[in-house]
C-alpha cells in the first residue's frame, strides 16, 4: 500500500520483473516469515496489479482507491496462496485482485444491493473457491445451494444482483473475422411476436435448409443464446450468426 503514490502516473517497465525462479525461491523465504521477501514479492507484483486495473473503466477522480483496493486483492492472494500446489501465482492472484475492485466498485455504486444478497454471494464465491483449492471442478449452481445450505432461487438472485451491469451494444465475442453485440446474444420478443403471428411462418421455415430451420426455431421458440445454439449445434458462434441473418432474411423475403 507505501507504493501507491510511487507508482502512479510512472512507467510500469520501471517495476522490477520476476523470474519464475526468482519468484519461487521468495515464495519459499515468504512462507519460513521472511518480511524484506514478502516486500520485495508484492511490490515486483504492482505490475500485476496494474494490468487488472487496465480491465475496468472507471471514473479517474477513483483511481488512486482503485489501486488500493486492488494491492489489498494482491496482499489477501499472498495470505491465502499456497507455494506447494503447483500453481502459478498469478493464475490465484488475478481473480482475487479483481473480485476486491468489483466489491469496490458494487459497493460505492448509485445501485445498492441489500446487505443479505451480498453475503450469500460471498459465500458462492467461497465454496467455488474452496473446490479450485481442492483441485475439484467448478460446482454447478445446485451443488453450490446444497453446499451452503440455501435455495437455487437465492444463490441465483445473489449472482444477479452482484454481477456488473454492462451495455447492450459492448462486443460479446470476437473471433477475428466477425464481432458480436451483447444485444444480438438476446432473443427480440417483439420481432419473434411479429413473426409467430404470421399465418405463413411454418411454410416459410419448412422452405428454409435443414441448419437454417434449426437454428431459427433454437433461438426464436427456445429462446436459446447464440452461444447456446452453437453448443447444441456443434458449431462456431460466428457461424451460428450467419445461418441466424442469413435466414432470417430468407425469412422476411417469404412473408412480405
């Protein structure tokens, strides 16, 4: 935390980088209590800590406490790390950095979650926690509500309330040729309404391709995910987005 004025505003190259060596043998010295290894450990580690900064957008006047937060992330991973597991530092810390900056960010938010909801995230995110350590497959949502003891309704309204808000039109995934919108991963119910009400629908689907009919009756009377059609179907979610236009304009030329 004594580096939070040093660092600001300076070239992050001037942070000393670690080799995996180097950072094995301090994480031996840091687990025998040797404190100038635990310095030296996390300040050569800021640089992390910037880079997950880097992630989030911010108001500015909120970085100095964004830096904060997020070395607070960086000290409770060193706490909580355990040198002998096998496991790259960097890999427990990054997500340890970043749940302290979304508790931040949640927490001085205009939107404000009931005391409650938190707590029981908190513990959601415990017990996936506690199986990674235990080297265990992330649980699934009904193993996490036996596991703690609550109801699936809770555990999923508790991840609801929490998870970060993010705009209709920010890229949902790129793959390098094309890009998606998180909007085009969400059924149109008002489209979908239009088109049902069509007393020709069923005869202009019939006339579609096999994949075409597939994907439209998946994500138009399913109300599947382009993500969750590319996995029934077995194929790239570029791909589910073309077939999906591709038809649907087959579609709209059929009904006029």
């Amino acid at each position: 935390m004594s580096y939070k004025v040093f660092i600001c505003g300076i070239d992050t190259s001037k942070i000393p980088k670690l080799s995996q060596k180097e950072s094995s043998e301090l994480l031996i010295k840091i687990s025998e209590g040797d404190k100038k290894a635990r310095e030296r450990f996390l300040y050569s580690n800021l640089r992390l800590v910037l880079s997950v900064i880097h992630r989030f957008n911010f108001d500015p006047m909120l970085t100095d406490d964004i830096f904060q937060v997020a070395c607070l992330g960086l000290t409770k991973a060193l706490n909580n790390f355990k040198f002998n597991l096998g496991v790259q530092f960097s890999t427990y810390a990054v997500p340890m950095i970043i749940g302290e900056i979304r508790r931040f960010l949640r927490e001085n938010s205009s939107v404000k979650v009931s005391r409650s909801l938190r707590d029981i995230a908190y513990k959601v995110m415990q017990t996936k926690e506690k199986y990674r350590n235990e080297g265990l497959n992330e649980p699934d949502m009904r193993t996490i509500a036996a596991d703690i003891g609550i109801s699936l309704f809770d555990v999923s309204m508790a991840l609801d309330a929490i998870s970060d808000p993010i705009s209709l039109y920010e890229p949902a995934y790129f793959d390098g040729e094309d890009s998606e919108l998180v909007m085009d991963q969400i059924a149109d119910k008002n489209k979908e309404d239009i088109i049902i009400e069509n007393l020709d629908l069923q005869s202009a689907i019939d006339a579609l391709a096999q994949r075409e009919q597939e994907v439209i009756k998946l994500r138009f009377f399913e109300g599947k995910t382009q993500t969750e059609v590319s996995k029934c179907c077995n194929v790239s979610q570029a791909q589910v987005s073309r077939i999906e236009n591709c038809a649907l304009k087959k579609l709209e030329a059929a009904l006029r």
